[in-house]
C-alpha cells in the first residue's frame, strides 16, 4: 500500500483575495480554480497545454493553468476574467468583444479577453493587427475565427492610447 501523498499550503491572491489551501504535489492550477475556488471561466479543453483556454494571468502574464502545478505558484497573484473589470462593471475590451461580434459560443473568449488585457497594459499604446495576432497566437477559437477578435483588442487599443496607427 502506498502512503497518502503529503498536503502542501500555499498562499496566493485570485482576483485580488488572499487565499491559503493545502494542495496535493500534482494537482494543477486549473483544477484548484475551477474545482476549489469554482473560477468556472478557466476552461480546460486540450489539458496539454495546446489550446491556452485555461489561461491565467500569473503576476500579470499569461500562462496555461493546465500545465502549472498549483504549489508552483505559492505567492503569487492569480487573474482571471471575473479579475479584470472594475466593481462586475464590463471593461471597455470587453465592450469591443461585444461591438466586434468576437465570440460565439464564448468557451474561448475569457482567454482571449485576459490576452488582450495583458496586451492592452503591456504595450500602452495603439497596437497594430500583427502585434495582436501574435499576443494571441497561443489560444484556439473553434467558431468564430481571430479576424473580430482581433479587431475588437486593436479597437479598444486605439480608444485606450490614442487612433495613432
């Protein structure tokens, strides 16, 4: 019989809430937020890594939750979707997300929505297409294609810093 694997604290902030858990060795951050914290806007789908719909934002950048173990992020700070807006008011990328028609069936669309928010704060400033298709190269969408959504991150990228292009 093999021994009961040990149970590891770590301490990190979701969406701005300090939160202490005991985790086990191999249990992912995927599973922590939607199974523990039920964060259910973190989507697996391919669990490998492959289709970046569990992307969080880990202390601002994006990354898989699938392919991150749950202690591997003790101390950090965990964003989601639910993260970005102020007091559940919709922010203005996600008003473009609505004006652009950039989703359909919305499985995707908080990865794509927290990848265009870390764009949106990492360049501050108009962004061209390339830069955005690029930022999003790592996220599959089934149904409704990259062209809105790409649109509706460049739209709200020129409302934000100015039409400069």
């Amino acid at each position: 019989m093999s021994e009961p694997l040990e149970l590891i604290t770590i301490r990190i902030k979701v969406n701005g809430v300090e939160r202490e858990l005991q985790v086990r060795p191999h249990e992912r951050l995927l599973d922590v937020l939607r199974n523990r914290l039920h964060i259910l806007s973190v989507r697996g789908s391919c669990e490998q890594g492959s289709c970046g719909l569990c992307t969080v934002l880990v202390n601002g950048r994006p990354t898989k939750s699938c392919m991150v173990l749950a202690h591997e992020v003790d101390g950090a700070e965990i964003t989601t979707v639910e993260g970005i807006s102020n007091l559940g008011e919709i922010t203005l990328l996600q008003r473009k997300f609505i004006e652009h028609f950039a989703f359909q069936c919305g499985f995707c669309t908080p990865a794509f929505v927290l990848v265009g928010h870390y764009l949106l704060n990492k360049y501050k400033r108009p962004l061209i297409r390339e830069e955005v298709a690029e930022g999003i190269s790592g996220l599959i969408c089934r149904c409704t294609g990259y062209k809105p959504i790409i649109d509706a991150i460049v739209d709200a990228s020129k409302e934000m810093y100015g039409k400069n292009v």
